[in-house]
C-alpha cells in the first residue's frame, strides 16, 4: 500500500483519510447522502467512498481527468496538473479525440472530482468550490487520487464507459451498425460472444495477421490491451448491445448552458398547462370511477376505452395521461376508502392523497410535482409490446429509464451537440451506456409534454425540492387570472391560468368549450342544475362570479335562480335531525346505503322525500359520510351532495428513502475509529478461518484496531493495522492506519490476525 503523504517536490498532502476527517460532520453526511450506498449498519463510510457508484455521477471530462490522474500515478503518490495534462493528451491522442478540454475546463473537473471524495489535495474540498491550490494557475496544482480508484479504471473493467478510450474506434457513427452487420458469420459471433461476457477476449493468435481476431483489430473493431488480450471497442459494443454510440474519438469538452429562448420557454409553458389541465381532468374522473386492475396488476384497454369516453378524448391520450400521473404518484394500486359505488371488492387504480393535494394545489406547485415525481419513476410504457406486458405493470419498470429522466433536465438545459445521444455522452457516460435510442426518444417526448425544454428545465436541474421548484416555475408562469370575462351568450372568458377555486367552481356551473393558456367556459341551465344538485346555492354561485367579475349579467342571474328553484336541494335540520331529499330515487339511496354500511343508524321515511331520526345532526352527518354520502353544515343544518366522495388510497412508498440518519451514523462510527487510542498491552494472533473472521467482526463493532496479515492481489504478504469499517463474507474493507488508505481483503488471503488481549 502507497502512502500519499507528500507532494512531488516534498510538501504535504495530507492521506486520503486524513483528508476525509479534516472536514465537517455535515460535508461528510452530504457525501454519503448522494452515494446512497450506505451497507446495512451505516458505518462505513470509506466503504461507500470506495464504492464505483460515484463515478455514475460523472461528466465526461470528469472521467478523463480521473482517467488521466491514475495514468499519471496520482493513485500512488501526489501529481501535479501538468503530469495530468501530459497524460491526459497521451490518451486523447491514442483515442483519436479532437475535441478537448482547456486547462479552466480541467480545474473545474478537479473540483467536481473532489467533491465526490476522488480527488483530494491541498485545496480541494468536499463542500467547496472549484478547488484554488497554491501556486498559481492549473500547471501547478498538486493533487492525489485515492487508492482505490485504480482498479475502477483497469482496462479489462467491464464498465469501459469509464475510461477515455470508451471511444476509440475510429469507423463513423452512420456507417457502424453496417459494419458490424457485413462481418462474416464467425466474427460476428465473436462480437456477440466478448459483448455477452464483459468485453474481453484472451488468445495467443492475436499476433497471427490472419486470425479472426487480428482482423476485428484492424478494423477497430477490437482494441488491443496487450499481447495476449483483445477488448471489444466500446462504440462496436454500443450497437452490438442496442444502446447509444458516441462520436469517434468523443466529445471531452464540458458541456454549456443553452442560451435562453423566449420563444421556446412560451411553447413549453403552453404544453405544460395543457398537460396539467388533462392531469386535472384525469384525477378528477377517476376520483369518481377508479381503474379496475387485471390480475397481473396493470390496467386493461377495456378500462381505458371507458375513461375516454366519459372525458371525450382518445384512448392513446388516456393511456398517456395515466402514465404520468403513475410516475408523478398521483395514484396507485390499493382499496380506496370509500370505494367506489360500483365496488367489486378489489383494489384499484385510485387517486392518491398525494394526488389530492395535486388537484388542491396552484400550478406552479402541480407542475413542480409532476416534473419532480416524472424524473424519479422508473415506468416505461413504451415497452409494453417488447416485454408483453399491459400499462401500469410491474415488468415495465426500468432502473436505465428512471437515471435517463433524472438526467434529461441537465439534457435539455444544455447547449445541443451534434445529436441527442452525443449530448448523453458528454454529460454522462454511465448513462449513456445502459440506454437505447428508443428510450431516449420516449423520454424526451414525455419531456415535451411536460413543458421541459427551456427554462423549466434549467429549474429541475437545479433543486430536488418541490417547493423551491414551483417558486422558480412561478417565474416562468404567466400569473393567475384574478378576472373572468361574461360574455352575453354565457360564456366565461378566462384571459389565462386559473387558481385552483376558480378552475373548481368553474367545473361545477359550467362546460369547458376550449382550453390552453386562456380558456372558455360555457354556463347552461344543465351545468347549473349539476352545481346545484351537487349542493351549491345560488348565493354561492353568484359570490363565486361576483369574486372575478364586475358584474353579472341580469339574464345569467335569472338562469341562475330558475336552477336553483327547480332543483331543491336536500337539507339536514336539528329538530330530531331530518333529511329531505330532491327526489324520491336520491332518498332511496341513502335509505340503502345506511341500511348497508351503518345498519345501526335509526332514519324513518315519513315522504318519499323526507327521512327523520332521532340522533342529533352530528351523529347523522358521520354515520352517512362514513358510508359515501356527502353533507355539508351550513348554518346549523346541512346540504346533501348527492353524488359519491372521490376515492382515495395511500400514497405510494418513496422510491429513494431520505437515508441521512443512517449517513449520520456512519460519519459518528467513523470519528469513534479515528479516535481510538492506539493498541497498548499485548496482542493475541488468531489464524483458524473462523477465529479470524470473528475477531474481525468483533473489532468492526467495538471500532478498535486489529493487525491484519494477509497475501495482496500481486502475491505480496503484507503486515498492517488496520480498521474495519465493513465485512461480508466474501470481502473485508478496512482503512490502513499507517497509510491511510482504503483495502479491500477476501478472507481466505487473511493469514493471521492480531487482536488486544482484554486487561485481567
């Protein structure tokens, strides 16, 4: 094990380790909280360091600098930027890779770098900005690479998306998939063959000019590690495994913020408010009428053809606008309470409570969870026909599609480069790896219809939380309309977006004739006869429009009245509690549905119309609300809403659990290891298997030291001690105490291990 514990030219830098206990409890709870991979226990936290996940994170220019500094030896001891910037051009130039970061470009990688624990040296940071090293400009600059990361970078790693020769072949994009098709039936099932089993071939005929193998290395087609050991190109493995294909060579240049565009932040806003305003219609439906599942859990076309033909659209249109409200979690699978009337005893596809407050919320907070939850989930409807699986089912869930929406914020807040995938490449390689052209075409069409492209996405890119989300939206929204415009024919202009009460009351008196950022609304005596059934007054009606206008029109006053006359609405009374219903059919349901949810509750029927009991208002308004029946009090009495409660279910668990206190635990076990006195007394040496491995255990709770003799991976014995910070039973990661760096054991490389002797 290298110690980094100087510089090149004998100034200190301090070990990995030391670096990481230089900084603050919080820094290092952040750093654990983006890795999320905390091992069950949440102690160790060089073991989530030294986890690969971090480089998932990385931009291309990132992965090159890192690339570069292992090249340079950083990971055996300090470099300066100069070592790097020399073996950085030695990659690019074997690459092929004309476009190239500057030395800025370079500086600001290191920074992201150590923000990730990848990077350390005088300087850099884990809760800082770019790092600014002594002595001047980027040349200057010392740094070091953890040990550990060498071996992520190896060139036999099945993860090439992590090295800068990922893009080496040198054949073009458009004439690849070509090449790869007209290769005889033997190569070709070579390609097949390397792609099924991580990338690399091992043959002593690579130095035969006429073996299948020579040939595929002379076409570029395979990459020469040494002499003995062959690698199938990363761009030839892209199109032999169907996923993204960089430009040869690559784009190394960090990538640029796209330049505003008022134009198209107007077009987005426009698609956004659409899609809300469908979303809205959506719930609002299936509040009412809940999705009945298939037995395998999704949602047939059947129950989809219904949907649209209660809302007039197409079913292609419900399947999507079903789809979004899954990824937003806006419903789910479950028992609604209460069920729906129609119940048939199962679960459904139901509005969630977060899908509730989605309908009760402005837009600039509907839209600020609908992006938030889109980019989270990983649903793919589009694959249904690939996998023979119905929407909503489990089996076209994607962890590739939920990192690629994640992404697609940063995508399109980004300056475009020659395509879309050339885009995913530069900003993340990991991704870029595991998606399909076809996955990124869905996704960014979803996007559109979100409203994304623009500003809003610079916003999402920008912050995870939903309420500093819907503030930077809210900038981008024109502001609700606080005035609606009655026309004479009984139209209601809304000139833009409306609040959530407005658009509320709106539903309930009138028809919506056309929508987008401004819409109309028609008022009839139908749509006033369903407000005033569903227990709206005309007082109510008219301080609604009297709210938003200057004046009602006298003959929509009347219209108003006249609905009211004709309808009757039910009233609940305290003398002994009475219910009047509008018509005999209305009290017929209430009589049945008490009789089957509250059997108990006394109501006698002295008209068709009227029921009476002797509980008070209170008593009656729980037992028939419990069972579906919607009352309002007003006035010590109550108004009947005679149509059902919406349904609801629980929301959905979270798909990434908070994880911080379990973050916090590990930075507290780490310190308590750090503190620990040095080992005094004397020492026992166990060597059995079972012994070893539990004392190992033994010390990785308790968090003191042991001395570790084990054989390394090149064959050399080696005497150390050591902290436990983590142990499965196929490996043991620990922290040198002498050097400072990270290790990673299997058990039966352990010779020996020295534990303290507990005091008499």
């Amino acid at each position: 094990m290298t110690t980094n514990a100087s510089s090149p030219d004998g100034g200190g830098v301090p070990s990995f380790v030391d670096w990481l206990t230089d900084h603050g409890d919080a820094a290092l709870v952040d750093l654990l909280h983006r890795l999320r991979v905390l091992h069950p226990g949440g102690r160790d936290i060089i073991g989530a360091v030294a986890d690969p996940h971090a480089l998932r994170h990385l931009r291309a220019v990132d992965l090159a600098l890192l690339h570069a500094a292992v090249e340079a030896g950083g990971h055996e001891a300090p470099v300066t930027g100069a070592d790097v910037t020399a073996a950085l051009t030695t990659l690019l130039d074997d690459t092929g890779c004309t476009r190239r970061p500057d030395p800025a470009d370079l500086r600001d990688a290191a920074g992201v770098l150590a923000r990730w624990a990848l990077l350390y040296g005088p300087g850099f940071r884990l809760d800082g900005p770019t790092a600014e090293a002594a002595g001047g400009g980027w040349d200057d600059v010392v740094l070091a690479v953890p040990a550990h990361v060498a071996r992520l970078l190896d060139p036999t790693t099945d993860h090439l998306w992590r090295r800068v020769d990922v893009h080496r072949c040198p054949v073009p994009t458009a004439e690849l998939p070509a090449l790869v098709a007209d290769l005889p039936t033997r190569q070709r099932r070579l390609l097949d063959t390397l792609h099924a089993s991580g990338g690399i071939g091992r043959s002593s005929s690579l130095g035969d000019p006429d073996s299948p193998l020579s040939g595929l290395l002379r076409l570029g087609v395979l990459d020469r590690v040494d002499d003995e050991t062959a690698r199938l190109s990363g761009r030839v493995s892209a199109v032999v495994g169907g996923t993204l294909v960089s430009e040869p060579g690559g784009d190394l240049r960090p990538p640029r913020p796209a330049d505003p565009d008022p134009r198209r932040d107007a077009a987005s806003v426009a698609a956004a408010v659409e899609t809300l305003r469908r979303l809205v219609d959506l719930l609002t439906d299936l509040g009412r009428s809940p999705l009945s599942p298939l037995a395998a859990g999704g949602v047939g076309p059947r129950e989809l053809t219904k949907v649209a033909r209660r809302l007039d659209v197409t079913v292609d249109d419900v399947a999507e606008d079903v789809a979004l409200c899954r990824h937003a979690g806006f419903i789910a699978c479950d028992h609604p309470t209460p069920a729906p009337v129609d119940d048939h005893g199962g679960p459904y596809w139901a509005v969630t409570a977060r899908g509730a407050e989605f309908l009760d919320a402005p837009l600039d907070l509907r839209w600020a969870m609908l992006l938030r939850g889109w980019t989270t989930s990983p649903h793919a409807p589009w694959l249904a026909d690939r996998r023979g699986a119905r929407l909503l089912q489990p089996e076209l869930d994607d962890a590739a599609v939920a990192g690629l929406r994640r992404l697609v914020p940063d995508l399109l807040a980004t300056a475009p480069a020659d395509t879309p995938a050339a885009t995913v490449w530069r900003l993340r390689p990991a991704q870029a790896a595991v998606t399909r052209p076809g996955d990124l075409d869905a996704v960014l069409a979803e996007a559109d219809r979100l409203g994304l492209p623009g500003a809003a996405a610079a916003a999402v890119a920008a912050t995870d939380d939903v309420g500093e989300l819907a503030a930077a939206l809210r900038k981008i929204l024109p502001p609700p309309v606080t005035t609606l415009i009655i026309q004479a024919d009984h139209t209601i202009l809304a000139p833009g977006p409306l609040t959530p009460e407005a658009e509320t009351w709106l539903r309930r008196i009138a028809d919506r004739e056309s929508s987008g950022m401004a819409s109309v609304w028609r008022v009839t005596p139908e749509s006033l006869a369903r407000a005033v059934r569903a227990g709206d007054t005309a007082a109510d009606i008219e301080g609604f429009l009297s709210s938003y206008t200057r004046e009602i029109p006298q003959a929509l006053r009347y219209m108003i009245t006249d609905a009211a006359r004709a309808a009757a609405t039910a009233t609940v009374g305290t003398a002994s509690s009475y219910i009047v219903g509008p018509d005999a059919a209305t009290v017929d349901g209430v009589v049945s549905t008490a009789a089957t949810v509250s059997p108990g509750l006394p109501l006698r029927r002295l008209a068709p119309t009227v029921l009476v009991s002797p509980l008070q208002v209170s008593a009656v308004v729980e037992a028939l609300e419990s069972a579906g029946v919607r009352l309002t009090l007003e006035d010590g009495g109550a108004r009947v809403t005679t149509g059902p409660a919406p349904s609801r279910v629980p929301d959905p668990p979270s798909p990434v659990p908070d994880g911080r206190a379990e973050a916090a635990a590990a930075v507290e076990a780490f310190r308590r290891a750090r503190a620990a006195a040095p080992v005094d007394g004397d020492l026992r040496t166990v060597r059995e298997p079972r012994e070893v491995m539990a004392a190992l255990r033994e010390a990785y709770v308790a968090g003191h030291r042991v001395r570790l003799a084990y054989v390394d991976a090149t064959g050399t014995a080696t005497r150390d001690w050591v902290s436990v910070v983590t142990m499965t039973p196929s490996s043991i990661v620990a922290v040198s105490e002498t050097g400072g760096g990270s290790l990673s054991v299997q058990p039966h490389r352990i010779a020996s291990v020295q534990v303290p002797v507990p005091p008499a």
